[in-house]
C-alpha cells in the first residue's frame, strides 16, 4: 500500500490531469468556463472573489517555493531555515485564512442565492468538498509547523520533486504526519478531479481581447474585393 500510494497513485492522478485536459479540450470546447453567476448576484461575489482568487494564489507561490525549491538553495541565499519557516508561517497563514474566508463566502453565496444554486452541478459541489479539505489540511499543517518540528522539506518537499525526476521516495511519505499524508493524497485526487470540473478556467487567458475591434461590423452587400488586406473584424461575410 505504502508503493501504491505514494509511487503508484502519483502517476494515475497526473495522467488523468494530462489526458482530461486534452480530453476536454477537444470534445468541450464550449464548456470550458466557469460558468459565471455574477448576473445573479455580485454583492456577495465582489467580496468572496477577491479574497479566494488572491489567497490560493499566494497558496500556491508558497507550495512552489516550499515544494519545489530545495532547502539548499535557499540557505544558499541567507535565508536561515528559522526565517524560512517563520516567513512561511505567517505568510501562508494570512493566505489560508483568506482563502477559507473567500470560500465559505462564496459557497454560501452558490446555497442561499436561488438562481446561483440552480446552475450548480453535482461535479460542482464535490469539487468545493474536496477543494475545502485540501486547504483546510493545509492549514492544519501550517499551524502545526508551531507546536512540531517536523521538517517537510527534508521529506515531503523530496518526495514531491522526485514525481518529475521518475526517483521517488516513499519512505518519506510514509514517516510524515498523518495530516501532511492526506494532504497529499486529496491534492492529487484534486488534480485528477480538475479537468472535469470548472477549474479548467486556470488555464484560459483572454489574449484574442487585446486585439480584437471593439464592434465586429459585417456588410450587407458584397462588394468587389481590393488589393489592400482587410482589417480584423472587417470581413466580408459569407
């Protein structure tokens, strides 16, 4: 179990994140948003939003820096590893906290906003439920950081690395706490979960808006075409 978990079970969730985003890609196309609520509501949204969208973005800086950075380097650098976990206790505390804040606003927004709640899926709502117990164990690992000395840079930050490195450790995986092993596991449950569910907008970028025309305009009546190019948004139609 130890080799399925933490060698075996790695490899499954990241190619059901590989394949299902090309998957989705090709075949729903038209599905790949996050179907946005803000007609029917935007008081609540204008508050939740912000601070969900900010702090699991600064959760996420700080899992590259603590995951993927070595403790070497930043020892190279003259960050001690007390300030190191004093920077990380602070910081990913602060943006925990507001993640949390921003998802419970917004879940209680999607129950108690009728027409909000009538779009939400099945998909939708086990994708909260798992999401929530990610960053909730999450801070449950930050906070313990406290009270243990735990170093997880010596153990689960290696074990992570050697997921892209094909040279995986589970001995490390299995003497961490139990909170940093379900951690883990539901993260990768999460990524397995992530290219059927509306998290697949992390990978959308609006760039055809910096240059498309305001207003497409379309002709009437065909006229003879010129020797000059025709500007975008001027086809004639048809």
């Amino acid at each position: 179990m130890n080799t399925f978990w933490w060698v075996i079970y790695p490899y499954i969730c990241l190619t059901f994140f590989v394949l299902g985003h090309i998957w989705r890609y090709r075949y729903d196309k038209f599905g790949w948003t996050t179907r946005s609520s803000q007609l029917y509501e935007a008081r609540l949204l204008r508050w939740g939003s912000p601070l969900f969208h900010f702090g699991i973005l600064f959760v996420f800086l700080g899992h590259v820096m603590g995951l993927g950075v070595p403790e070497s380097w930043t020892q190279a650098v003259g960050i001690s590893e007390g300030i190191y976990h004093a920077m990380a206790i602070g910081i990913g505390s602060v943006a925990g906290f507001s993640t949390i804040v921003g998802m419970v606003i917004l879940i209680y927004r999607r129950r108690t906003v009728g027409p909000v709640f009538s779009v939400t899926t099945k998909m939708d709502k086990f994708m909260y439920a798992v999401l929530a117990s990610v960053i909730v164990l999450g801070l449950v690992n930050t906070a313990g950081q406290m009270i243990n000395d735990y170093n997880y840079r010596e153990g689960v930050s290696i074990w992570f690395r050697g997921i892209f490195r094909f040279q995986l450790h589970p001995g490390l995986m299995e003497h961490a706490p139990l909170s940093f092993q379900l951690h883990g596991a539901l993260a990768m449950f999460l990524f397995a979960l992530w290219p059927f569910t509306r998290l697949v907008h992390v990978f959308s970028a609006p760039v055809g808006y910096l240059t498309r025309p305001y207003i497409v305009y379309r002709s009437r009546t065909v006229t003879a075409a010129g020797t000059r190019r025709e500007r975008r948004g001027w086809e004639q139609p048809g």
